[in-house]
C-alpha cells in the first residue's frame, strides 16, 4: 500500500514538473511573438499575425520575415544550446556554480574562433566559425580533462583546473586581437561580445542541425546525469561506467556550446543562469531540468536582445552584453548563497 502511495505522488509530482516545462515553453512562445513587433518601427501583434499568415505582402513582411523573426529564432537556438550545456555541465561535475564559459570550455572556442578571424583575414566562409568554435572547445576539454586525470577526473579537480585554463585562454584571445590585422580588430572584439544582430536564415540553418542532434540525447541520458549526481561511489555501486557516462554528456555539452559561440560570438553566463532558475521551478530532476534551462536561456537571451534594441534605439547593443550586465551579479550572489549555505 505505501508503495503504490509513493509511485501515485511521484507519478503526480511529475506530472506538475512537466506542466511546468510546458508552461515555460509557452511563455517563451509568447515572449518571442512580441519581441517580433519590438524595435525602432514598432509593429502590432495583428499585422504580425497577419504576415506570418502570408495574408499582408508589405514592408512589415520584410522586416519581419528577412530580419526580426531570423534574429529572435537564433536566439532561442542560442540559448536553448547554453541552457541545456549549463545544466550538464553543472550535473556532471555536480556544482552549481559552474557553466562551460566559467570552466574556460567556451574560452577554447572563443579562442579558435578569434584566430580564424584574424588569422584568415575574411578570406574562409564565417560559416565555418561553428566547428572551428566546437574544435577549439573539444581540444581544451581534452586538456583540462587530461590535466584533472588522476585515477579518474574528479569534480574538484575539473573545476580547478578549468579556472586556470580559462584565464590561459583569455590571454591567448587577447593575443590573437592585438597581433592579427587592424581591420579585423573591431569584428574580433563584436564577436566576442556576443549578438544575434545580423541574424539570417542560413545563421539559422547553420545552429539548427546541431540542436536537433545534440539536445535530444542530451535529454535521453538525463536519468545517467541523475545517477552521476549521487556521487561517484554510488554511481559505480548502481552499475554506471562513469567516466565514459562523464566523457559522453561531457562530449554533448562542448558541441553544443562551441556551435552556439560558433553563431553567436561569446554569450557568457546563460550556462550559468538558466539551469539555476529552471531547478527553482522544476527541481533538481534533469528529465524536466534540461528542457526547462533551455527554454530559460532561451528567454534570457530574447529578453536581452529586446533590451538592446529598444534601450538605445537607434543604436543596436548586443545581447550578450545586457547577459553580462545581470549575470555577474547573479554569479556574485550564487557564490555569497554557497558560502551561507556551507
């Protein structure tokens, strides 16, 4: 009789977790409808739907179709990528405080990318920047991994040893900008920012393979990330290989990381945010969590992109900018919440 209790309030607790990842999808849904009419020509929700239905052929259909609703899907695409990496990587190494920007996976990327830039002087396809983005991520988490392996990688050791990688590839990104061409020079520094400003449709096309590769599995293997949060002991005690369980979700989240640096430049501090907030309105289960952290960064970035094209209209401020703005402070507060609760 318990037993049939306990399953009943699972199977229920469940069911509202699910009713929130689908809450958060709508409000994102939502959130991405109005962000289309925002702007320096505002547009009504009524002639956005009427675009959108192909029933008005106008200039509002240009500014829709060909630039506001590419730069709004890229953003989801975005921060859908850096949710879903954030929350891996904080189940993987099971600490909340960390995210692929904060451990220097996203440095990696960063710095491969800029050096494409600057070293190709525009003379490759910018199409390109998504794997040469994935390429350096994997090659600096095979370093930092190599460099934590001591009968195994534990957390502790990643995360330390991720920390000074990071600052490592700062400076080599600093490098790159300073000894590459001039006329890159500015290219370089508003790709590291971070925007989906001059977002198209083949931007889009570009991000989109890598989601719908990557995030589902992600969400297939969240049951081996709740065992991985256990602890390592009873991880193994349960019958899970965890370093190839480890390398594998590992694996998911630089690919998802790097492609989305890749497209958008260096957006720091979604990884970090989302999963947080989504553990505050799902719990800590990744089966909800991961989906929730992408629907949340996701939101984030929408929101920011809207802030920095209405804030100073006409100038155009780019996104991870404003991401930056709120997520220091956060980063700040999680850092003081910790040392509390310890």
């Amino acid at each position: 009789m318990n037993k049939n209790i306990l399953r009943h309030y699972k199977t229920v607790h469940l069911f509202k977790r699910q009713r929130a990842v689908i809450g958060l999808l709508i409000l994102l849904l939502f959130i991405s409808f109005l962000s289309v009419g925002a702007g320096s020509l505002f547009i009504s929700p009524l002639e956005i739907v009427k675009v959108l239905c192909g029933i008005e052929d106008s200039t509002n259909s240009l500014i829709i179709l060909d630039i506001r609703l590419p730069r709004i899907i890229l953003a989801i695409l975005v921060g859908i990528a850096l949710g879903v990496a954030g929350a891996i990587m904080q189940g993987v190494i099971r600490n909340p405080l960390v995210s692929p920007d904060l451990i220097g996976i996203t440095g990696g990327g960063n710095v491969a990318a800029i050096a494409f830039l600057t070293m190709s002087a525009g003379q490759y396809s910018i199409h390109w920047l998504p794997f040469i983005a994935i390429i350096g991520s994997l090659l600096t988490t095979i370093l930092i991994y190599v460099l934590a392996w001591k009968k195994g990688a534990s957390p502790l050791r990643l995360v330390l040893i991720g920390i000074g990688i990071s600052a490592a590839m700062s400076a080599l990104t600093v490098y790159f900008i300073i000894t590459g061409p001039t006329y890159m020079t500015v290219q370089a520094m508003s790709w590291l920012t971070g925007s989906v400003h001059g977002a198209s449709w083949s931007s889009v096309l570009t991000l989109l393979p890598w989601i719908v590769v990557f995030v589902p599995p992600a969400i297939y293997w969240a049951k081996h990330l709740d065992v991985l949060q256990l602890g390592e002991e009873i991880a193994i005690g349960l019958g899970s290989n965890v370093q190839r369980t480890q390398m594998l979700l590992i694996g998911v989240s630089v690919a998802l990381a790097g492609a989305a640096i890749g497209v958008a430049g260096g957006i720091g501090f979604i990884g970090l945010m989302a999963p947080h907030i989504a553990r505050k309105i799902v719990g800590s289960q990744n089966i909800c969590l991961l989906p929730a952290a992408g629907f949340i960064g996701a939101m984030l970035l929408v929101i920011a992109d809207i802030m920095g094209r209405m804030l100073f209209s006409p100038l155009d401020v780019p996104a991870g900018g404003f991401i930056a703005l709120f997520g220091a402070p956060f980063f700040i507060y999680l850092l003081f919440m910790n040392r509390q609760v310890r």
